[in-house]
C-alpha cells in the first residue's frame, strides 16, 4: 500500500465570529447613535418651535405652557438657545460616526464620545425646561410621557456610552 498517495484533509478555515457579548455591545453602540442623531432633531426642531414663538399662537401644535415670573422665562430661553446651539454638534458627530463604521477607529470614537456627551447635555437642559413646564402644569400627562422618553433616551446614551468603553475594537 502507497501511504504516500494517502490525501489528507484540508485544514478547517477560520471565521471570525463575535461572542454574544460583542454582538450586544455592536448593537447597543448603533442604537445609541441613532438615538443621539434622532434627538438632536427632535430637541432642535422644539427649540426653534419655541424660540419662533409658534408654541402659544393658534393654531397649536403641541401643548403651550406658561411660565410664571420673569426668572423662569429668562432661564427658560436661555435653555432652548442652548438647547438649539447644542443640538448641531451632536447630531453631526453622531451621523459622522455611524457613516465611518469600520474605518479610523480612533477618529470614530472620538466622534462618538462628542456625540454621547452632547445627547448627556441636552438630556440634562431639557429635562430642567421639562421642569420648568411641569410647575405651570403639574398633571399634565403630555409632559409625563415625555419624562419617561427622556429618561428611557438617557439610561440608553449612558449603555452606549459603556458599551464604546467596554468595546475595545471597533467592528
């Protein structure tokens, strides 16, 4: 017998699978950049809303509420102008890195951070103009739902946010 004519077998070629654990961290990264990019729109688009002084003319489209005392209203615009001045670098860092996925890893989790802090900004200034209303109208469930949005949004930027830190490599 020819042992040398004996063909042996290919060796076995490797994919490179990701643990469950990374495919939950990739998952909750994109969720919340797209949740940064979306509610930089959405905390945008009310600011410019409330700034124009649309908010309390008719016909309205959201609730109008209204602030009592000078300190309030004074504190009030001064949050939406912040609000509105904020909401542009975050909604550009987020779209930048959701569109660099896969490449300068560096450079995207730069990107990814200014965008994260920049939501954690908002969420904060929009959370005191939430107060601010919530005085005016104390059970007003329009105000309530969006309480619990914001926190749902800000529990999810700060999952991102340990998501980037525990990620290690960029996918």
């Amino acid at each position: 017998m020819d042992n040398d004519k004996v063909k042996k077998p290919l060796p076995a070629t490797k994919t490179k699978k990701l643990p469950p654990s990374s495919w939950f961290l990739a998952e909750v990264r994109v969720l919340s950049l797209l949740a940064a990019l979306v509610f930089s729109i959405h905390y945008g688009g009310v600011a410019v809303y409330n700034l124009s002084g649309a908010a309390c003319r008719p016909p309205r489209v959201l609730p109008c509420y209204k602030l009592t005392g000078a300190a309030a209203v004074g504190e009030a615009a001064g949050l939406e102008r912040a609000v509105l001045s904020c909401s542009a670098p975050q909604g550009v860092a987020a779209a930048l890195a959701l569109v660099l996925a896969g490449r300068r890893p560096r450079g995207r989790r730069a990107l990814v951070f200014v965008a994260l802090a920049a939501a954690g900004a908002n969420h904060w200034m929009y959370a005191r103009l939430i107060g601010l209303a919530r005085v005016g109208a104390p059970g007003d469930i329009f105000l309530g739902f969006e309480t619990a949005a914001l926190f749902l949004v800000a529990g999810l930027d700060l999952l991102g946010f340990v998501a980037f830190l525990l990620g290690g490599h960029d996918e």
